[in-house]
C-alpha cells in the first residue's frame, strides 16, 4: 500500500482535510509536524516530529524513516513545511516542486529579482532592512507603494503607505511585530526583511492550482470582491468562479503559468493572488501550497473529490486532468477581527445560518481568547461557507450572513 | 399509497390537539401531516413535519388516518419512524414538535454497557487516557453502537488543531489493534466550545 508523508505545522488549520483525504485515498499516512504527537509512541510509523526551520536535519530524519516505511509521497499541508517536503521528495526522488523552486516562491523579493530578471512585467521594488534608515529608505520610495515583511504572511503586517509620512508611521509598525517574541522566534528566511513594492491598482483575485509536470492545471480563479485598496489588506471574501470576462481570466491564468514556468514549480499545487487592472493582469505573489486557512472547503471537484485528494492524487502519481470544478459557485468569507481584546461572545450564528446559501459557519477562535485585527494579528475570527447557482447569490448570501453576527470583543 | 390500520408514529395528546388547532383553522383545505427523516445519522437526527396539501402526496407514501387527520411519510421514513412518538413542546425559548424515537436514539442516550464497551474503554483508560493527558487531554468513550465507537475529547484536546490526528493517527490504531472487531470511530466533540486547547489553529 502507498504511504504518504504528510506535513503539518502545529498550528494548521489543513489537518482533518488532509488526514480525511489521505483516508479516502486508503493510503498509510505519517503525519510530520513540528509538534510531538501525542501516542506517537503507541502508533509506530504513524508520527514523525520534525523542525520548519531544520531543513536538513528533517531531511535526515525523513530519509531514515523512509528505510522502514517507504514512502510514495510527501505533502505538505502550508507554506512553513514546503522546503522540507521539497528538499525530502528529491531525495528520496518523489514528485514535488524542486527546492530551489520552493525557494523563491516563498521569499518575495526573491520571487520578484526572478520574475524581473526573466522579462516579466514587474513592479518597481527594493528590499531593506528593518534596522536600515526608515528615513532614507522612505526618501528613496516610490509611491503609492506598499511596505511587506518577508518574515510574515497572509497580509500580516503588509501596509500601503502614499507619503513619506505615512512610510515612516508603516515602518515602525512592521518593526513592532517584527519584535514580537513569537515573531523573533520563528525560523526562516529575512526576518528582518521588508519588500517594498510599487502599489499595483486593481481588483484582486487568486488562482487555485496544480502543476503537472510545468503545466498548470487551473482548478479555480476565485474574485475577491471587496476593494484591498489599504492602508491593510485584509482578506476576507472569496468567490468562485469568478465573474470576470474569459479573456481577462485567460489572462490571468497566462501570468500564473509564465511565473510557474520562470520560477521552475514544476510538480505541486500551487496559489496564487493577483490584480486586474482593466484587460491587464499583475502577479502580487505565487506560493507552492494550496489555499490556506479553511478556504479550500468551498473547491469540490467531478468526479468527486476535494482539493486536498487532487493534491494527493497527484503526489501519488495518479492523472488529475479528468478532474473539474463541481458546477455552481461558492465562496467563504474570513471573519475579520474588530479590534484586540478579550473575544467574549459571537451571537448570530442561527440566525447566520438560516441565509439561504449558507453552508457553514466555524468559528476558529474559542470564547475568553485575545484576538488581534490585523495588520498586527495573524488569525482570522473564523469562516463563512456558502454555495449556490450563481457567484452574486453567493456574495450577497455571505455579506447578509455576516451582518447578521454580533462580535462581542471586549478591548484592552 | 398504501394505508395502514396502525400507525407507526405516536402521538401525543398535545401534539395531536396542535394539529387539529391548525387544521380547524384551516377547515377549507384537507391538509395531511407528512412526517420525515430528514437525517438518519444517530450523532444529529432531525425530522420534519409538514402540512401538505391532498395533491402532495405520493402513490408510495405510507398513510394511516386514525388521529383525526391523516398522516403520511414516505416507506423509508415509516420504517425509522416505527415506534416513534411525537409531542409538542411550549418553553420559554422554544415551542415545536418533537420526535422521540428509539431507531435513532441520540448518540449517549443509551446505557454504555455490554462486553465490546467495556473492553473499548478498558483501551481507552489504559492506552489512550495516559497518553493524551501528557497533552492535557483526556476521552470519553460515549457509545458503542453498531461496533461503531463514539468519543468525546476533552481538555487539551478539545479544539486542538491536532485533535483529528490524535484521533486518526492515534486513537484509531490503537483501539482497531486492542479492539479488533470494532469497525469505526467518531468524535462526537464540538470542538469549537473548547476553552483550553492544546494548540489553536491560525492561518
């Protein structure tokens, strides 16, 4: 029977998914993480505890586990393990994103010297240090630009700044997180790293996929309706498919595969996040990982499967190409956070989940926790799921839904 | 359709003068009661009861006519409603219809005994238990049925975004291998009421 190593941080939102996936596919998992399962001890082969930031000495260990229990395929739930999955999987010579790949599609700057270097339209950028000069590196900027720390993601800590003045109040700002114990005590690349970037106007949306063999196979362009115009860029509606011209999505889908092609992810799922200006279409960032958070929820596939199968599937070596988009639309909406303090109360939900359309409703952060909006937070309050014939009714279905909840933060 | 001279489905006093309220007020239209299993699965049952007017019935919907009214449900829902009985509740914060029914009783509703319960939570408390309170965590077996077993976790593992590999990875194995003949798991915890999990998701 195939066995497949999955790789989750502790912290991941993809477990179930992933582990139910795994289970539909009757293959052995492993399940890798930075966290000691408890009963590993009790179920060998079962569980691994391996480092985010100790690529070769989590390779070490995957590669001796590897000599016990052979393994047809490594996965890794997120972006934090995908260095280690890709540096594992050519090892062991499994189907993955080379690591060099992997690289430079997780490190934006690196990301953007590559695009740039190969021809592709690019925005201006320049990348500093947070203990450089705040005020020279603001004299130097071009605006409206947008300051983001290499460091961090899903928006946090991503600031757009129209003046010096405001370079200057986004810098300290980034610098404050940055100095955040659980921030200093990741590991990884450029910590002390920000990217600053032309700010590139547009409508954004994310294109869901999976490269085989350098050919993407789009599974979905999804629109983020409201505006991510700034100062913060906060997620929080996606729908698919997307309401778009097909010419305009075929461009988009274009300027995924040219940057899938550039940056050599040849064999994985990749995400991607872009802005539509008009006719034209500019890539924000490409991330060797599938949708995170509990997004992929809403993507079903015929035959049917969920995102998290297609990506096995595909690991495992099993053609996806027959695979495609369930019909209807979808779509999910990230609870913001109001303001920091005590979350106290989240009252509504019936009355939420009576909105036709509505699927779901999980709240992800438990009642007497301190919640943090961004740019300095890294959670979402929780998701909205909702589905129906058409991407407005599912927009609509979403926004009346959440006006219908009463988030009771108490500040501090 | 076919009539049947005794009926499946129970009700009581209330329930019934509920709906002979409803139908007297309504005199001009020959409503039936149609009564179905919206949810077979023991962890959530859920039923719906309708008024349904003379052309909404179907040629193989069971009937029986003894209440004062008629009542209707589908073959399927006739045979998991066999035994049931219906009421009508009035409370403060809720009034309704409501269906008792033994083929799918509540998961935790019956008594946990018998020799496959008593052996799964002897696994529990000797291999599962000691482990997971290193993680502050503790379950509870709640049902065996159908060689199906349902837990509750709790403590550190209520919430935990690990807790579904706890569950799979861990507690699976090891009750498939000291319980061989027990043929699946649920967790029937609502892990989003979890007020100390081990490790909380974000994104």
């Amino acid at each position: 029977m195939s066995r497949v190593l999955l790789l989750l941080s502790r912290t991941s939102y993809r477990a179930a998914a992933f582990v139910a996936a795994a289970h539909r596919l009757d293959v052995d998992v492993t399940v890798g993480s930075n966290h000691r399962q408890a009963l590993a001890d009790l179920t060998p082969g079962g569980a691994l505890t391996l480092g985010v930031g100790d690529v070769d000495r989590s390779v070490a260990i995957i590669v001796r586990f590897a000599s016990d229990y052979p393994l047809t395929a490594i996965v890794a739930a997120e972006d934090d393990f995908a260095p280690v999955a890709a540096a594992a999987s050519e090892t062991l010579g499994l189907t993955h994103h080379p690591p060099e790949a992997v690289r430079s599609a997780r490190n934006k700057a690196v990301m953007r010297e590559r695009l740039e270097a190969a021809g592709f339209p690019s925005p201006w950028f320049h990348v500093a240090s947070v203990d450089d000069d705040a005020e020279a590196a603001a004299a130097s900027a071009r605006y409206p630009c947008v300051l983001k720390p290499l460091a961090l993601s899903a928006s946090r800590g991503v600031i757009r700044a129209d003046t010096p003045e405001e370079f200057g109040r986004a810098w300290s700002r980034i610098r404050g997180i940055l100095e955040q114990p659980e921030v200093v005590t990741r590991s990884g690349h450029g910590v002390a790293e920000i990217l600053i970037e032309a700010y590139m106007p547009g409508r954004e949306v994310a294109v869901e996929g999976i490269v085989v063999g350098g050919e993407l196979q789009t599974l979905a362009v999804l629109d983020k309706p409201d505006p991510m115009e700034g100062p913060f860029f906060e997620e929080t509606i996606l729908v698919t498919p997307s309401r778009l011209p097909e010419s305009v999505q075929r461009e988009i889908v274009s300027c995924v595969q040219r940057s899938v092609a550039i940056l050599g992810l040849d064999d994985g799922p990749v995400h991607a996040e872009l802005r539509v200006d008009g006719e034209r279409a500019s890539l924000l960032e490409i991330a060797p990982r599938s949708i995170g958070g509990r997004c992929s929820t809403i993507l079903r596939f015929e035959p049917e499967a969920t995102l998290e199968e297609l990506i096995l599937h595909h690991a495992l070596g099993t053609p996806i190409d027959e695979y495609s988009r369930a019909p209807g639309a979808s779509g999910v909406m990230m609870l913001p956070i109001p303001v920091a303090g005590v979350l106290r109360e989240v009252g509504g939900s019936e009355a939420a989940l009576e909105i036709p359309g509505i699927e779901g409703l999980e709240i992800t952060i438990p009642v007497g926790q301190r919640v943090v909006p961004l740019p300095e937070g890294n959670h979402y309050l929780g998701f909205l799921f909702a589905r129906a014939a058409k991407s407005e009714q599912v927009e609509a279905a979403l926004r009346v839904a959440y006006a219908r909840l009463d988030v009771k933060v108490e500040p501090s | 359709m076919r009539d049947t001279t005794k009926s499946p489905v129970e009700f009581t006093a209330l329930a019934r003068d509920r709906v002979l309220q409803f139908l007297q007020a309504n005199a001009d239209t020959h409503f039936a009661v149609r009564i179905r299993v919206a949810s077979p699965s023991p962890l959530d049952p859920r039923y719906e009861i309708t008024m349904i007017e003379p052309d909404e019935k179907c040629p193989e919907d069971v009937a029986f006519n003894g209440y004062g009214f008629e009542v209707v449900m589908e073959p399927e829902s006739a045979k998991l409603l066999d035994g049931a009985r219906v009421d009508w509740i009035e409370a403060l914060t809720e009034s309704g219809f409501k269906v008792e029914n033994p083929n799918l009783a509540p998961i935790g509703s019956k008594p946990l005994e018998g020799p496959l319960a008593d052996r799964v939570r002897q696994a529990i408390d000797q291999f599962v238990n000691p482990g997971v309170a290193q993680h502050g965590g503790h379950v509870t077996l709640v049902e065996v049925r159908d060689k199906i077993v349902y837990l509750q976790m709790g403590g550190g593992c209520q919430g935990c975004g690990m807790a579904s590999v706890t569950l799979s990875q861990g507690i699976e194995r090891i009750l498939q291998e000291q319980v061989p003949e027990i043929e699946g798991i649920e967790d029937v915890t609502n892990h989003g009421d979890g007020e100390n999990p081990y490790i909380s998701a974000s994104k």
